[in-house]
C-alpha cells in the first residue's frame, strides 16, 4: 500500500491584508498560489488539511477554502481547523454546519492562537465547545477531533478530553515514536484516533520548529523512515512545512516512493 493512503498535508489559504489594507488583487493573486499548491498536493496525499488564521493573522475561511478546493475539483478528502478564540458559539454552529453541507470529512476544534486584533474569548474552551456541538448531535454529521500535545503530560484537561470522547486527536508537531506510541495506548481504551503531525525537517522550517520547542534530532536524518513508521501505527498523519512548500512537497514525493 502506497503511503499516499495515509498520508494529509497542512495547507494555509490566502491571508486577507497586504501589509495594513484589503487589496481585492491581491486576495486574487495569492488565491490562484493556494490553489496552483493544492492541485500539485492532490496526487501525492490522500488529504488537506486547511488551517484556520495560524498565529492570529487574518486569512480566507479554512471552510470557504475548502469549499473552493471542492468546487474547482480537487477530489482529495478535506479536513479544516476551527478556531474558537476568536468566534462565539453562534459562530461555532455556523461553521460547523457549512463544513457539514460542504461535505468536510472532520473538523480539528482548538483554541488557537489571539486573534491580530480585537477580544479573544477565553470561554467556553475547545474542548467544552465539543461537548455542547455533541449535545446537538453535530458529531453525528462530522468527524470532529481536539488538539494534544505532542507528548503526554498528565493533566485534569488531558482527563477531561479523553471523557469527552472526541472522534479523534491531532497531536502537536512529534519528535518520538515512542511518545505517539504512548499517546495511542492512552487513547485506544477509549476508541478515540490518533493522527500525528510531523513537521518537515528543512533548513527553512527550523525557526519554526524553533519557536514551538521542536526537536527533530531522532528524524532529521530520515524523515521518510520515520513518517512511514509513524504512518503505521496511525490512521493518518498531517505532514507541515510551514516555511517551505517546496521542501514539503519534495518530502511527499521521497514518501510517494516508499512502499508501507
């Protein structure tokens, strides 16, 4: 079985302001990039995965990208990030049911970082928000997962999500096997899945890797090798290059070759 299978791969859309204004070219121009990068992702993953405003920057709604991905015909399963600090539970509702007429496969519930300006609302947290959207029976519609960390630390929060029973739980940037295995012994007694994220170890993403305490040392000298490992013990696994697209998509195709 190919890798490909199992493979997602974490996409930013378009960010709304160049520099301190709205420029409609502009939004135009770097939408035609977003869209020129899924359609060379596409034959290489079996998903992407759409953030939603990373560190607080304003960009085009993850589901209205994903909803433009669907309608120019990239047939790859889509997933999106929904931040919750800067949106309210009426807000919460209406993405979730977009996402759910749009046929979004699952949505990744976090708290995110403040927005660039304006109030962050502090509550209900990720995690409570799972609960009252469950209460509705939205989880009936769509695979909704909660953030982790990247390795365990026990905590009455960590208790607290594992209650809740998520669908699944995507993990912050991983830099050990070991610790995926322990995250999925944890969670296998509650059926909850597990997909990992794994940054792309390149040049250009170590201030990135820097910036979140990221240590790459145990993969650095064969990625392949240990997103493939990763890959098996998981249902899928988010991949991220978040200063390179080119270095990410030159990982995708060394993996493409390799054989699970």
């Amino acid at each position: 079985m190919s890798i490909s299978s199992k493979l997602v791969y974490e996409l930013n859309p378009p960010k709304l302001l160049t520099e301190d204004s709205f420029n409609i070219t502009d939004l135009e121009t770097r939408m035609t990039t977003f869209l020129g990068r899924a359609s060379i992702l596409s034959p290489l993953v079996r998903g992407l995965h759409i953030t939603d405003s990373v560190l607080g920057i304003p960009r085009v709604s993850s589901i209205a990208a994903a909803s433009i991905l669907k309608n120019v015909g990239i047939k790859v399963d889509l997933s999106c990030s929904l931040r919750i600090s800067d949106r309210n539970l009426i807000a919460v509702l209406q993405f979730l049911s977009e996402a759910i007429r749009n046929k979004i496969e699952s949505i990744l519930i976090l708290k995110g970082d403040a927005p660039f300006s304006g109030p962050s609302f502090s509550k209900p947290t990720a995690t409570e928000i799972l609960k009252i959207v469950s209460f509705y029976g939205i989880n009936d519609y769509i695979k909704l997962y909660l953030s982790f960390p990247s390795k365990i630390i026990r905590t009455g929060s960590l208790e607290t999500k594992l209650n809740i029973r998520p669908y699944g739980l995507v993990t912050q940037s991983i830099s050990s096997l070991t610790d995926l295995g322990q995250i999925i012994d944890l969670t296998k007694p509650h059926g909850i899945h597990v997909i990992p994220c794994i940054m792309c170890p390149s040049d250009k993403n170590r201030s990135s890797a820097s910036k979140i305490g990221l240590d790459w040392s145990e993969y650095v000298k064969d990625p392949v090798q240990f997103i493939s490992e990763a890959a098996k013990m998981s249902e899928k696994v988010i991949m991220s290059s978040p200063n390179s697209f080119d270095d990410g998509v030159k990982l995708l195709k060394s993996l493409n070759e390799n054989i699970l």
